[in-house]
C-alpha cells in the first residue's frame, strides 16, 4: 500500500538521524544521515519513489492534513527543527519551511539524476556532493566545537 511507502519513508529518515545522534553524531552529521536515508530509499526502490511522487491531485484535495505524504514532510521539518535546536535556536520557527525546500530540492535532484542524459547522472557520488551543498546554502553552519 502507497501509505505504508510515506510512512516507511518517513520511519528510515527519522531512524537514521536517531541512530547518528546515538553513536556521537554532530547536528550536521545528522542532517546529512537523513538526507543519506532519503537518497538511499530513492536509489534502492526506484520505482517505489517514483509511483510514491507521480500522483497528481485536484486542488481540493490537496488540503487534506491526515494524507499519509505528511509523515514525510514532518519527518523533515523534525529533522530541520532538530539542527537548528543545536546551531541556530533562533531560526527554530523557520524549520517546516526550510524542511519543505531541502526536500524539494532533493527530490529535483533525484528525478533529474535519473532522467537526464548527462556524464553525472547514474553516479551516486554526485548526488551527494549537490545535497551537502544545497544543505550548507540552506542551513547555517555547524556551531563550532560540533
């Protein structure tokens, strides 16, 4: 079922920033451990991601807070919310905002990355190297000693 792929989505995202933290993690490596989780269920489940982001909805229906899509939009904005806690306390009401461009952005970045014919697309290396920019264009820099 479509819900049980937001939801699973959103569980690994969180999982993996949890898991970082747990073994000494700094906010910015665990800013990046979600991204890696998203990355990674993207490239592994392809078509899975793909179907999971191809629906298209009236207007109407797209207010709807209790579709299960949300699950991963707040698994970023708790991710978000989570680094700036740790480096930038004062931009903690900026974090579903922030949230929502980080994952827009990385979601362009997968669907060109696999739609492109171009010497850079296939090599996942790349799409990290374009997330930990587009993460430090984004979000403020590490609190020093972090």
């Amino acid at each position: 079922m479509l819900a049980d792929a937001y939801r699973a989505l959103a569980a690994e995202m969180t999982a993996a920033g949890e898991v970082a933290a747990a073994g000494g993690a700094d906010p910015w490596e665990r800013m990046c451990a979600t991204f890696d989780a998203y990355r990674r269920f993207a490239v592994d489940k392809p078509r899975r991601y793909r179907l999971m982001f191809s629906l298209e909805y009236e207007p109407e229906d797209r207010t709807g807070t209790d579709h299960p899509l949300g699950t991963v939009d707040q698994a970023w904005a708790r991710a978000v919310e989570t680094y700036l806690t740790a480096v930038a306390p004062e931009r903690r009401a900026e974090a579903q905002v922030l949230g929502l461009h980080l994952w827009t952005a990385v979601h362009g970045q997968l669907v060109l990355w696999r739609s492109l014919p171009h010497p850079q697309a296939g090599i996942e290396a790349r799409l990290v190297e374009l997330e930990r920019s587009l993460l430090s264009r984004l979000l403020p820099g590490p609190v020093d000693g972090d």
